[in-house]
C-alpha cells in the first residue's frame, strides 16, 4: 500500500514539471535596449503562440505564431490589416548571397589585368573625369555565430536553465534558457528582410528557436563590459486556455483586412 501510495506521488509531482511539449499559459518579460524598457507578454496555446507590447502608448503590432509550420502572421490594430508570411531560418542569412559576376566589358586599351583572357571584368562605374572608376567589389561575408554552451547551470522562475554565449565583433551576449518551454520567438513589428548584415541581436533568437530553447535572460555587452540589450522574464504562469479564447487570441479578427507580404 505505501508503495503504491509513493509511486502515485512520484507520478503526480513529474506531471506537475514544466514540459517543453505541453506548457500552455502566459510569460511576462522586459526588453531593454537603448534605455527604453517594453513590457512584452507571450501567451503560449497548444500549437500557436501570440507575443504583444502591453504598453498602451501606441498601437504596437501584435505577433502570432503557427509552432508547427512557423508561419507568422502581424497584426496591425492602427488600420485593421494583417499580413502573414514565413521568416527564413536565422542561419540561412549568416553569409551573404553569391555576388552574381557580371559580362566583361569591351576590351578597351591600358585597363590593366582585369581584362586578362578568359577572366571576366568587374563592372566599372562611369566618372565625370574620365579615369577609370574603382571597380564595384561584392558586399562583405556575414560573419557567422554559433550558440556556444558554457556548461554551467542554474535555476530561474523555477526553470532549469543553461549557459549559453555568442560572440560577435566586440560583443558578447551571455543566455540563460531553459528546453522546458517552448522554442524562442522574439518579438517583430515588420515583416523582415532576409538581406545585409544583421547585428547578434537580430540573430540569437533564431539560433535558440533551432535547438528549442527559450530565454529566461540575455544580456548582450561590449568586450570592454558596457550593456547596451537586454531580456529578461519577470514571471511565468501555466494556464490551461479555453477554446473559444485561443479562437481569439491566436487567429486575425474577422473584421481585418488581409495584406500581401513585402517580396524579400
């Protein structure tokens, strides 16, 4: 009888543990950056997630979030409208696209070894002068960053939580997360642009949402030990939802317009 009275409890108490697979309910956190605190709540349902700006000084766009297919969709409550589309993977813009080489020019007298045969010239850009222009030089690779672990461990909220670095020119950003949530969505008021390059804190949350990971706290500093981001949860409450409020919080109002996604 206590045997079976034991393993009841042992059974009730891992049931009660956070699940990186079932956590539904509400996260509350504060990202920090340039001196201007905003206040952000997740609200997490079976497969969709919903992240907002509770601040009410303007009307901030709202971000839901399909987790099984990734697709995004903004709402924008200033004109009734939202648009959806599907981020591309965080790793999929570390490095810039091939720079595509252009025809050679006419040969022309005195260029020098860029018209060497069978080697195609860069493009020249025309000069006011009449010297030959420097040639146009493809855009710089992206330097790629890797979620480092550090191996050390500790526990926020109540989450077991790991040590993570990412480091980038001059910069280092220091993570706590925790794979008993649910993968990372960091919070977008524009559709995105897949091209140029992009600073680490507009790339660490796709690096923790590929290995499942969510953030308790990030704090992104200069090498030389200044804070200039930061994200940090302040509380988290599981919370069974309703049908018909997930209906609401997770799908479009009917009454909103559809827009066509920006082309990347």
């Amino acid at each position: 009888m206590k045997v079976n009275v034991f393993i009841a409890l042992f059974v009730s108490a891992f049931c009660l543990l956070p699940s990186a697979f079932a956590f539904e309910g509400r996260l509350t956190a504060a990202l920090t950056r340039g001196g201007q605190v905003t206040p952000l709540l997740y609200t997490a349902g079976t497969n969709f997630l919903r992240v907002e700006v509770t601040a009410s000084d303007r009307p901030n766009p709202v971000d839901l979030v399909d987790l099984q297919s990734g697709e995004m969709t903004l709402l924008f409550p200033n004109n009734r409208s939202f648009v959806r589309f599907t981020p591309a993977l965080e790793n999929a813009s570390e490095t810039s696209p091939p720079f595509p080489m252009m025809p050679a020019l006419p040969a022309s007298p005195g260029i020098g070894p860029t018209n060497l045969p069978g080697r195609p010239a860069l493009p020249q850009r025309p000069t006011a002068s009449g010297m030959p222009a420097m040639p146009m030089m493809p855009p710089p690779m992206m330097e790629k960053m890797e979620l480092t672990a550090t191996g050390a461990q500790t526990n926020l909220l109540g989450y077991a939580c790991a040590q993570y670095e990412l480091k980038q020119r001059g910069e280092t950003m220091e993570l706590w997360a925790t794979a008993q949530l649910f993968p990372f969505q960091p919070y977008v008021q524009n559709q995105p642009h897949r091209f140029g390059p992009r600073r680490i804190e507009e790339q660490w949350g796709g690096l923790l949402a590929e290995k499942g990971l969510f953030p308790l706290l990030a704090v992104l500093k200069f090498d030389h030990g200044a804070e200039r981001y930061r994200f940090a949860v302040t509380a988290i409450t599981p919370e069974k939802l309703k049908p018909e409020d997930a209906a609401k919080l997770f799908q479009p109002p009917p009454e909103y317009q559809e827009l066509q996604p920006l082309p990347f």
